[in-house]
C-alpha cells in the first residue's frame, strides 16, 4: 500500500493517505492515494477513487477560499511534467502541483460542535484544550462560538491538542494570533457553504505554511479526511451523529475485536462500496456537480 514510482520524479515521504514527489527545487506533486486508515493503521483494502474525491474537494474549496487566503496550489492538472502515458493516466484526478511551504509545525483546528476528542476532554475537564466551556452541553452540542484548539503534527500515532499558549510559545504570538483568525474565517466560510446544501460542517483542521515569509494555506482543505459533515435534517445532540467520512470503516474495524495496533484487518465489499459511495455523495451534495464532471474537466 506503500507510494508508487514515478519515473520522473523523487519519492520524498509519504502520510497514511498521501505521497509526496518533488518536481524541482520549489514545486512539488502531492498525490493522494486510495488508502484508508482507522485508529493510526492503514488497512490494506483501499476505497476506490477516494484519493480523486478528496482532490475534487480541496480543489472546491481552495477557489472558495481564495479570497481569504492565498495557497500552495499551481495547478490540479499535469500539464507540462513529464510523465508517460500510464503514470499520467494513474495519476490523474489524484494529483496537486503545488509551492513548496515551510511548515508550521501545528494543525490548526476550528470546532463548532462539541464532537470527537473535544467530547472526551470536556466529559473529563469541562473545557477543551484549555478553554473552558459552559456547562451542561451534551454529546454533539452547538458550541455558544467556535473556539481555535490548534494541534501538534505527529508523523505517527496521534496528534496531540494543544493550548493556544502552547503554540504561542512554539511558534511565536504574531503567528499563532495570525493563524487563529484565519482558522475560524475559514472555517466559518465553509460552514456557511456547506449550510446551503444542508450540511453542518462540526469541525476541521486546516494546515499552513510560509512561502517567502508569507503565510499560505496548503495539503487538504475541509475534505472528509480532515473535517467532519454532519446533515442537517438528521442532527440531534445528545448523541453521535452520522458523519461523511470513513465513519463505516471505523464502526466496521472496532466490530472486529481488532486490537488497533498494525496491521489493520481488510474490508469486506460491501464497507468498500457504500464508504465510496459517501466520499462521492459529499463531493456531489457540497459542490452541486458530479463527481464524473470532476474527472472529466482534468
């Protein structure tokens, strides 16, 4: 399940889902697999075109985001890399050509809804990354305003969340107040898109970058792999909500008795299909075209 070869191009790391190539000395190809993981472990059954739906979204969201802030992205086509004719074929839909960033060494994560890791922590502390919330939210709760809980990057296993301060520290104030605001401008812009298709954005991780000294949105943006959907008509706190992600690949593999450590057990079809079937339900709900227009147009 590991990177493919690009004949042109070196290999210079890869994520759980993505594979990183560099084109020169300031550009590289960011290509994103089909590979899925649950609990830090990649199972080595993967969702077909998964990879060409995150891009498809990313892609929809940097041109609505533009405005707010500028970004890593040359082009979501090949053009004028040399590649033969299978490798462009494979790589197709799949693939940014983007800035080479410094990056900051933090995800920066806007939360509108008491969901997830948030949930846990305020059951326990009655605050979330050191912001203390009211009391008395339940599982899934609106928050009273979207609050900033950044994380540090962990190439494996989890991240961790993180104080404001602590990042502060880290990264500096200028930077971290700079990253805070644009986090929650964001995040806000997509929660109001996706309230017009009848989708509650709960909450995402945006990442960030410097190029020449100025900031830059950069990897994913308000994907399924890094943000969480909710529809609206379904919403009811108090309880977990259904999400447009890799939700029935992680409810399938902790039905397993798997203990989460590697390897992650294959997936049987039927958690394949309607796990794609949900990748491309939120790309055609969100965008209002078709998932086929997308590859089409590349």
């Amino acid at each position: 399940m590991g990177a493919q070869t690009i004949r042109s191009l070196r290999h210079l790391r890869s994520g759980k889902v993505r594979d990183i190539y560099a084109v020169d000395d300031q550009h590289l190809l960011i290509v994103a697999s089909d590979r899925v993981s649950t609990f830090d472990a990649v199972h080595p059954t993967p969702i077909p075109d998964k990879g060409k739906v995150l891009t498809a979204i990313s892609s929809f969201w940097f041109d609505h985001t533009a405005d707010l802030a500028d970004n890593h992205v040359v082009s979501f086509t090949l053009d004028g890399l040399d590649l033969d004719p299978d490798e462009a074929e494979r790589l197709r839909g799949r693939s940014m050509l983007v800035r080479q960033a410094e990056v900051v060494p933090f995800e920066c994560v806007a939360r509108g809804y008491l969901a997830g890791s948030g949930w846990s922590e305020y059951r326990d502390t009655g605050s979330v990354c050191g912001i203390t919330l009211p009391e008395g939210l339940v599982e899934s709760s609106e928050l009273p305003m979207t609050i900033f809980t950044p994380a540090t990057k962990a190439e494996s296993g989890h991240d961790e969340n993180v104080s404001f301060e602590v990042m502060a520290e880290s990264v500096g104030l200028e930077l971290t107040t700079q990253l805070h605001d644009l986090t929650l401008a964001l995040y806000e812009r997509g929660r109001t898109i996706a309230g017009e298709s009848g989708l509650l954005l709960v909450d995402t991780k945006f990442e960030f970058g410097l190029i020449d000294g100025r900031v830059v949105l950069i990897d994913e943006v308000l994907t399924p792999d890094s943000s969480r959907y909710w529809d609206r008509a379904g919403y009811e706190p108090g309880r977990s909500q259904p999400s447009y992600d890799k939700q029935l690949v992680r409810d399938y593999a902790a039905s397993t008795g798997w203990d989460k450590s590697p390897p992650a057990p294959p997936l049987p079809q039927d958690i394949v299909d309607r796990t794609r079937a949900q990748y491309i339900a939120l790309y055609e709900r969100l965008t209002g075209r078709s998932f086929d227009g997308w590859l089409a147009q590349i």
